[in-house]
C-alpha cells in the first residue's frame, strides 16, 4: 500500500473510533478551557535552530504540539509554517492526534512508546497535554526554548526544554513535571524527550560490553517494533551499555558520509533508550531514566526534571558529529572543558595495596623524572579499626591507615613538593564495606535489604545517597580531606559496585523513588564540591568505564575509560568513546598490560587521550624511560591539537586491522597523525592515508616523533614538506606490516 493511502485507512479507523457512542454527561466531554485555548494558537510553530538543522514544532488544530521537522536547516522562512510530512495538525483532527506529538502521553489515542505515564491520584492513566504557551531566552552558547504545556482536566503541568547550540550544530532537551492533585501522581515513565523520522531504513550503532571491554560498537538495523538499550545497575550503571548511540538515517553508520543522529542522556543511573519503528514505517527515538522498579511518586508542587538528552544531526558521517559534540563539550558542559589537563603517574598497578610512606615518596620521584605533573594515589591509604589492605575492609573509613602513612596526608603532600609535583588521591565515597566503623555506626545509611540474605558486589555495599544525612557525610568526606590538606590537587572517585539489594530504609514506603533520588544526590554532593572548590580537577572512574555521561562530567575533568590498558583492546574502547567524547574527557594510563607489545606503542596509544602512567620505572629499561620523557613532553607540546583540536578518526580498527586518528589545533598550524598496526594479515593491501582539516594552501612539514632512543624514522613522507591539498588528496603512506606498531607523525605549516 502506497504510504499516502496507509495514511489515509489510519485516519479513517481513527474517526470510526471516535464515533463510538459517548457512556457518560455528554456536558463533561465538551472541550475546557485549556483545550479551547490552545486550539486557538494552532498553527503557531515553533523553530528550534543550529547553523545546520531545524527542529520544528507545531500547535495542532487540536491544541497539542507535534515534531514537524527535524532535518537540515529549511532555506526559506516561508517552509517553516508548512503543516509537515503527514499534514500534522490538519483540521481532520483524528489524523492529527495521531501525528508526532512532540512528548506524548499515555492513556490517549497514540498507540505506541509514550515518553510521559501518569496515573493520577484518582486513578485514571490518561494524560492529554496542550499548548499554553512558549519562550526563548539566551544562554551562553545557544538559545533555550521552552514549550509549556498542560492537561486539560488534570491539574499537571509539562515544560519540555530545549537549548540549541547554533556553532556546534548540538541540541539538548529535558522535562520539568509538575502537578497540584490532591495526592502524589505516580510516574511510570518520564522521558526526557522524543524525536521522529521518516525515513526507508534506520540503523542503530550501540556500545556495549562488560567491565575490561567498555563501549564495543555494533550496529544492526530497526526494524517494526522496539530495540531497547538500557541499565539497571543503579550505580555502576554503564558497566554493560554506555548511554550512548548513533542511528544512521537512510543506511548504516558511515564515518565521514551519510545521515546520522548521534543522542547521549546525561545520567549517571538506570537509563534507558527505546527505538520504535511503528506501523507506517516511522522512527520514534525516546531518551529517558530507565523506569525500571521505579514508579515515581511526585507530590503536588514538586517539580520533576528529566536528564538532558543531548544530540546532534550529522549529514557528513559519525566523524563530524563527534567533531559537533565535542566541541559543544569542551565549551558548554565538561568541566573546566577550556582549561589543562594534568600528566600524571598512577600507582594502582604498580603496588597495589601494598605501599607504606616511603615508598610513596619514591613513586613521587618517579614521577618527576618521567616529567608528568602530579603523582596519584590509588586504592589502599584509609582505614585502621578495618585497615583497607586488600577490597575487603575499610571502605567508609576515611582516616589516612597510621600505621602505613604515619605522617597523614600532609607527609604526602609536602613530599610531592619535595619531589617537584602534584598529589592527587582516590576516594570511593559512594560506598561502604560491612567490615567497617561507618557501616557498625549507620546500617541504616545502605541500600540492603532488611528481610533477605545480602548479596555483595566486591565485598561492598551503596550508601544510600537519597537520604541527605548520607549525602552530608559524603560531601563531609571531600571537604574535610580538602580543607585539612588544601595542597591535594587531585581526585580519582571510584565507584565500584552497581546498586545491589534494592531497598532504602530512608524511602520507606517510596521504594519507587530509589533509583532516581540516589542519583540525584548523587549530584547534590557533587554541586556541593563543585561550589566550594571550583577549580577541583577530578576523574570519574567506576571500576574502569562504568560511569561516562555527561551529568557527571559537569563535575569531573575526565573520566578513566577502562581497566583494560593493553593498548590493542584500547584501540576499540577510545574509539568508541571518541564517537561522544572529545580527548581530554578521556583518561588513558600506560602501563604493563600486554607487555607483548612494546612501551612505545603502549604509549603512543594512551597519547591519544589525557596522557598518564600505572608503570614502576623499575620495569622500564633506560631508553624506555628516555622514550616516555620524550613522549610526555611532546604530549605536553602538542595538546592544543590533541586536547584542544579537531579530531578526525580516519581508519577505523573496527573495518581494518590499523587505526588512523589525527588532530587538528585551532587556525591549521599544527596536527598530529597517530597510526597504528594492530594485526595486519599476510599480503594484505595497506590502505594511504588521507588527512582532514588541513588548510589546503598551507604547506606542511611531517617530522615523526616519539622515536625510541637510537632509532631512525621510516615513516616514507618523513622530513618532506606538502600542501594541505596534497595531503588531504593523496595521502600518506602511515601504516606497515608489523604487528602492533605504531608512528606518531607532527605536522607543521612552514612558510
Ligand atoms: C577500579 C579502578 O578502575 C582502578 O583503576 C582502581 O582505582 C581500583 N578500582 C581500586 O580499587
């Protein structure tokens, strides 16, 4: 059946069903007030723009609001008004109300993924919104537009949100709930936001994976029903999904061609992504806290937020869309998303638990000689009822172990002055082990349950972070290591176990409310820390990558992508990464997984990202050590490319067995090429290498670096000069037959 004929048999079962004869006062069905004052605004649009793309919305002749574009930017102001593919808010009425609501509800005529359920506290489940009413106003970096509607016989109220950010093409958007019932309303689902589109194929690329495999890409295609990408595990809550995807519009994922959408929720929770394609073809995306056990009772007056969803469309492939995302991140979201990133040497695989103070400041000139900014301590200094010598014990107890670092944090410090750098610490403040003062003091502050057998994600437990009493003492945990020690320059904030045995004795009979109120006070700390120390730079890390979105990252410099450092698995975990995040969020540490490989292209790996060391130097030889001074300071010399450029993924380890990533600094002076060998088969042809971002009509100098001591480049194009044009047409000959090998490749404009 032709598509407008399907349209045509949905409007006309529509209008059979609204023929049915009325049960009840035919008085109580008459339009109300808000209905009729909606209904006179339709027609109204309402344009939600980037540089690239329109986001159109519409006021239907029923009062209700619907998506009628969402594409490349519409030339002409005239095609705004335009009533949209499918003729959504036509007078025909039942066609309309089953048109693209721009967040719709349960209980109604749309017979498919609803982004809002309510039951009301009589009991009904149905929730109509109309338009009251919409504003923009600036904000830094974009404009936000805010759609205010309501329910015509409920006392709820809806604002959806939308910010756009016109340079980096990125959009977000986000929910406020509200109601004045009687009584609580229960919220079955929430989603931040909705989109749609019409086109004759969509494919979705998610990331998923477990813990040592973070954000592995696979892309299949949707089809009629629903794919559902989601966590339930609360706290560690990305350790098999990351809440990211990219859907390719038309066709699959492409790297530099094609359609794509690529969305990410800034939760640090349960979340959830729900695709459906529904009878006529079209796609629904519906972003949104996973509802997962978590029926949300709101009081009257409350306002209810939904998480940012984050997105952008890409007509050029997955590549510009990351571009897009990261530059929005680094201006508008991350943390100190302008400023530095410090060097570091980290000691968590190298001593483990085993350490006391000297070996500590040993470690401290360690780093120093390998040039890095701060030296971190990991797991291990805290503890002394329960000393915390193995994840067994002292998890809550925040006091420095006597007996291991009699002189406390201030002998740490001042021997990090000594040795000429930093000192940053881990903290995991989160969680509690049962072998601990602070769980013998306050069993009530854990999530466990009361009446059951308790089950134990590394020996530990979550402390319940919805009660505010909680949410004092971890704030009082980073303030009081800050306040008595303001030289600690550093955190790593670990977080380990997902939410087990799901039960707060602080929720009581709001059990519903769990998953949500522990997040949010997950924040609360946070924006607590972030207002007192502002200029705190941390990593978020959650057992490897289990915690990357960008909520979080309002509060940290970067986040630690995987435990897994042996640099051939880290080649697909920073890739996929890099599809959302830009380089300096991402936290990648040499050390001595896969010492098949050798340091050099260990280090050349983790050079792509915020570049640190786990390694003992007593395992380096000298020229290794002479290498990775090297690599620092050229990481150091090269970060207004590598941390502050454009980044251009250029062969993907996924469809070859190399890998091609290059950055690009501000004004096309300066870019860095990285090249890797993975595991290249017998005979196999090597593809050249093409650049992006070049100007063209500059010439440009290739030196490879990051050589080991004694050896001599055979990078072909090294020490040549060629145009951006050339290089960005012909390209270089960068990759070998060698297995795990690796060239990094400085490209300078000369004169
Ligand atoms: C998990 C982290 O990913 C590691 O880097 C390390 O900090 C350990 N936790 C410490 O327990």
């Amino acid at each position: 059946m032709k598509r407008s004929m399907l349209l045509a048999a949905v409007a006309c079962s529509a209008l059979v069903l609204s023929a049915a004869p009325a049960k009840s006062d035919p008085a109580a069905k008459a339009p109300k007030p808000v209905k009729t004052a909606a209904m006179a605004e339709a027609g109204k649009t309402i344009r939600i723009a980037t540089d690239n793309t329109d986001l159109i919305l519409k006021v239907g002749d029923n009062g209700r609001v619907y998506q009628t574009y969402f594409g490349p930017k519409l030339r002409h102001e005239s095609d705004i008004a335009l009533p949209g593919l499918n003729q959504y808010g036509s007078t025909d009425g039942a066609l309309s109300a089953r048109g693209w609501e721009a967040y719709a509800t349960a209980g109604n005529e749309a017979f498919f993924e609803p982004a809002l359920g309510i039951v009301h506290a009589d009991g009904n489940m149905s929730t109509y919104l109309y338009y009251t009413g919409s504003t923009t106003e600036a904000v830094p970096g974009g404009t936000h537009t805010r759609v205010m509607l309501k329910d015509d016989t409920y006392p709820v109220n809806v604002t959806l949100n939308y910010v756009a950010y016109p340079k980096e093409n990125v959009f977000k958007t986000w929910t406020e709930i509200s109601h004045s019932e009687k009584k609580p309303i229960s919220l079955w689902q929430y989603a931040s936001g909705m989109l749609y589109f019409s086109d004759p194929e969509y494919w979705l690329t998610e990331f998923s994976g477990d813990w040592a495999f973070e954000a592995q890409m696979s892309s299949q295609p949707l089809k009629f029903g629903k794919k559902i990408v989601e966590t339930k595990l609360g706290s560690r809550a990305n350790m098999y999904a990351s809440p990211f995807f990219e859907v390719g519009i038309g066709g699959p994922v492409k790297e530099h061609s094609g359609e794509v959408l690529l969305g990410t929720i800034g939760w640090t929770g349960n979340w959830r992504f729900t695709f459906e394609v529904d009878n006529a073809g079209y796609l629904r995306v519906i972003p949104s806290i996973n509802p997962y056990a978590s029926n949300y009772q709101l009081k009257a007056n409350e306002t209810f937020t939904t998480p940012e969803f984050i997105f952008t469309l890409s007509y050029d492939g997955a590549s510009q869309g990351s571009r897009n995302l990261h530059n929005w991140a680094r201006r508008y979201s991350l943390k100190d998303g302008m400023g530095d990133r410090m060097t570091l040497l980290n000691n968590w695989e190298n001593t483990y638990f085993d350490f006391d103070q000297d070996k500590l400041g040993a470690l401290m000139h360690e780093a120093r000689h390998l040039g890095v900014d701060m030296f971190l301590l990991d797991d291990g200094w805290f503890g002394n009822k329960y000393p915390r010598k193995d994840d067994h014990a002292g998890l809550g107890d925040w006091e420095v172990t006597h007996n291991k670092i009699p002189g406390g944090i201030k002998a740490l410090t001042d021997s990090a002055k000594v040795a000429g750098v930093k000192f940053g610490i881990w903290i995991e403040p989160e969680m509690v082990n049962p072998k601990s003062e602070l769980y013998e003091k306050h069993p009530d502050w854990v999530i466990e349950q009361p009446n059951r057998e308790t089950y134990y994600y590394r020996n530990q437990l979550v402390l319940d972070l919805s009660n505010p009493q909680v949410q004092d003492y971890v704030f009082g945990i980073v303030d009081k290591i800050l306040s008595e020690n303001p030289d600690v320059a550093y955190f790593k904030w670990d977080c380990n176990s997902p939410i087990t045995n799901v039960y707060s004795p602080y929720c009581k009979d709001k059990q519903g409310n769990l998953y949500v109120d522990h997040v949010r006070g997950v924040y609360n700390v946070l924006k607590r820390i972030q207002e007192k120390y502002p200029d705190h730079p941390m990593m978020l890390c959650s057992g490897g990558g289990g915690r990357s979105d960008y909520e979080a990252l309002k509060y940290f410099t970067e986040f630690w992508c995987s435990d897994n450092t042996d640099p051939v698995t880290r080649a697909y975990i920073q890739w996929g990464f890099s599809q959302i995040f830009p380089a300096k969020a991402m936290a990648a540490h040499v050390t001595s997984w896969n010492k098949n490989t050798s340091v050099k292209f260990r280090t050349d790996m983790a050079s792509m990202c915020r570049l640190g060391f786990d390694i003992g130097l007593k395992e380096l030889s000298p020229d290794e050590i002479e290498y990775c001074r090297e690599a620092v300071a050229n990481w150091k010399r090269l970060t207004p490319a590598i941390m502050d450029g454009q980044q251009y993924r250029l062969i993907s380890p996924y469809e070859t067995n190399h890998m091609a990533v290059e950055y690009v600094a501000d004004g096309a002076d300066k870019a860095v090429l990285f090249g890797y060998d993975l595991t290249p088969k017998f005979g196999e042809k090597l593809p050249f290498v093409k650049l992006q971002g070049l100007d063209p009509d500059k010439r440009y100098r290739l030196e490879e670096i990051n050589l080991m001591p004694g050896t001599k480049s055979k990078f072909p194009e090294n020490g040549k000069t060629f145009t951006g044009d050339y290089l960005m047409k012909q390209g270089v000959d960068l990759f070998t037959r060698g297995t795990n090998v690796s060239r990094v490749i400085e490209l300078s404009a000369v004169n």
